[in-house]
C-alpha cells in the first residue's frame, strides 16, 4: 500500500520531531499533527525550572519562548492543537470533537499524565507551572508530595523564593525506586541545608495540614487509555515497543516516554525514558521505519537525564540494575561526587554525577562503548574515569 498519510498523535517535543523529520526526509504526503494542548508545542524541562523562576534572571514569562522553531504552513502540516484523541481503530483516530483521522502510518507520542491523589495540583503544562509560580511566590508554606525529580526542582524554586516547604515521601529515602540506600541518604541531605522538611516514610492520604498549596508529584502514567486493548503494554501501562519503535499492531509505532523500547544493548529488556533526550533521539530513528520500512534503523540509544535540584547539577547515563556493583568517585558528603556501576563482568551500565561533568562525559562515551573497568581504578576520584579502562 502506498504511504500516503502519516497521523502524529502527541503534541509534545517527540511528535513534533517527528513531524519535522517526516519532512526533512522528504515525506511528500499529508502529515497531520494532533494535541491536546492549544499551544504548539514548547520544550518542558523548564516548567519545573526557568518558569518557575518568577522574575528571577533567565526566568521564562511566556510560553511562546520555550515554543520550537518550526514552521508548520511552510511544511505543509495539517496541526490540530486544542484536540484530544479519544479512540482508535484500524487505520483511524477519533477526536473529543467526534473528527475521524484516517491515516496509513500512526505515531503515537502522547507521552504521560500525572498519577492524581485526589487532592492538591499537579505539574504538566506551562498554565499548571505559571500557577504554580503565583503560589510560589504569594509566601505562603505548601507541601510536595513526592521526593522525585519534578518535587526536589519545585522544593528548589519554592525555597529560592523564600516559601517554606514541606515534603512528604512515602519511601524511606528520596528516590528510592531509582538509587540505593547511600544516593538517597546523601540527597536526604540537601533538602535538609536548602531549608526543606522532609518527611520520609510519610504517605498520605489527604492535604497535608497547615499548608496553603499541595503539589502532587508522585510519578506519571502513559498516555495510552484512549488506545484501547489492542495493543500490548507494559505493567506501568506504556506501549511495547520493538528495537524499531513499532508496536504489536502493524503500521502503529510509539515514541517517547509513551513507549517501552525493546533494548538490544540491555539484553532484550523493555525500557521506558521518561526524559527529553529520549523524545529528542527516538524519532531519528523511528521515520526512517516509518518510511522505507520496519527495520531500517533501530532506536537503542544510551539512556541520559538531568535535573538541577538545590544548587546541584544532577546528571545520570546508561542503565542499571540491582544486579550491577556500585563503585563511588568521591565523598557523598561534598559538593561534587559521582557513582559508577559495573555489570558482573565489569562492563561500566550507569554513571550518577553531581557536579563532575567530566565523569558523565567520559562516563557516556565508555557506557556506549561497553567498556570494561578496573573497579579499584573507577574507585579513584582524581584520576580520569578513562585511566580505569582495562
């Protein structure tokens, strides 16, 4: 059948990569681009930074600033912002508005909405990030429910404007689905010099009292109800995906945090990214299988994140599991330390670095490469992490 209409559901930073890459690799047919928000899309990384930084230096005061440089009338692409896909069907997409999308190659990239406790706001569009930032900025203490990244930024803002906050985690550590014991432990602590109460082991039920604002900050699910029970999913409810971004359904693929992406370099396991470098990098390789066919290029690329949290550059690459030995660079208690993992035959999986960009380079270039280490050398901060190389 000849590809004729590709529909990109998703109106975030992966589905207007790939609408722009559908173009750029010469894709002369009809491109239509479907998202729920009115506003086209906009990076979000800085919702939980920049915006919140009210008329701080470098802070964001309109959406049209964190907005990419994409001309959408110039390529031809038919954009339907302010729209909601609520069904699918065989080579058809439904609006909230009842519109039929027909289509000969779907992209799905409607990434994750928040997990809601039934009290309190959330954090996912630039109006819940500039409401946020006028009860930031009104002085009056809130809670974080939530020690993750999105709550460890926003506890960042909130104390950098002089709001007291108190942050309830139902875990004993920050992080602790994430990183062991001895990173939750040290991150504990700065919320402690940033002038934050947290509470860990604290679920809750209900608004905390003696707090004017909650943000709920617990995690988020995929996107991926309004599919129906066609498609195979993973238990957090993502898309499973092939190495090549396509789902169980033929001529359907998924990208972005929406997705679960079958990694050839971590022995065949699904993993979901919920992070920007992951929507940047996914639709590179998923036109090219959209276009010339499955299994034209395939998407496993080296997992990266960051966040800044407390006057830290947090950045972590590649990938472990608790079957991975942990070798620390430095003291945990200091400003600036990383943490490296070796897989049982001292392949380096995952760097963790807090404030040592050099490590997290070097670290990247050996994660991609597979390469193996000396753990006694991996253990010495002072030395370069290539020195350990065997």
């Amino acid at each position: 059948m000849k590809l004729e209409r590709v529909l990109v559901v998703g109106g975030g930073m992966a589905g207007l990569h790939t609408v722009r890459s559908l173009r750029e690799k010469g894709f002369q047919g009809a491109v239509t681009f479907l998202g729920e928000e009115r506003h086209a899309p906009y990076d979000r990384p800085p919702l939980s930074k920049a915006v919140l930084a009210g008329s701080a230096r470098g802070a964001v005061e309109k959406v049209d600033e964190l907005a990419f440089a994409f001309d959408f009338a110039e390529a031809e692409v038919q954009c339907r912002f302010g729209e909601r896909a609520v069904g699918w069907a065989p080579g058809v997409v439904t609006t909230g508005t009842g519109v039929e999308l027909r289509y000969d190659r779907l992209v799905v990239a409607t990434g994750s909405v928040p997990i809601q406790l039934g009290f309190g706001e959330t954090l996912r569009t630039y109006e819940d990030s500039v409401r946020l930032r006028e009860r930031i900025n009104g002085g009056k203490p809130m809670a974080i429910v939530g020690a993750g990244w999105i709550g460890a930024e926003v506890a960042t803002a909130a104390r950098n404007a002089g709001t007291g906050v108190v942050v309830h985690e139902a875990r004993d550590r920050p992080l602790a689905a994430i990183f062991p014991p001895a990173v939750g432990q040290a991150m504990t602590a700065w919320y402690a010099e940033a002038g934050v109460e947290l509470k860990c082991s604290d679920p809750v039920t209900g608004p905390p009292p003696g707090v004017d604002h909650t943000l709920v900050a617990v995690g988020a699910r995929p996107d991926t109800r309004w599919l129906g029970e066609a498609f195979h999913r993973a238990q957090d409810g993502s898309l499973l995906v092939s190495e090549y971004l396509e789902t169980n359904v033929p001529g359907v693929f998924a990208v972005g945090d929406v997705a679960a992406y079958r990694s050839v370099r971590y022995g065949g396991r699904h993993i979901r990214v919920e992070h920007w470098d992951n929507a940047l990098r996914g639709p590179q390789a998923l036109v090219p299988n959209v276009l010339e066919g499955v299994g034209a290029e395939l998407h496993d690329p080296v997992p990266y994140f960051w966040s800044e949290q407390f006057g830290r550059m947090v950045q972590y690459v590649g990938h472990h599991t608790s079957a991975d030995r942990m070798v620390l660079r430095g003291d945990l208690s200091t400003p600036t330390w990383s943490v490296c993992w070796l897989d049982p035959h001292a392949r380096l999986t995952a760097v963790l670095a807090v404030g040592r960009p050099r490590d997290l380079a070097q670290g990247r270039r050996l994660v991609t490469a597979g390469a193996v280490l000396d753990a006694a050398r991996v253990a010495d901060a002072g030395a370069a992490l290539t020195t350990a190389v065997l």
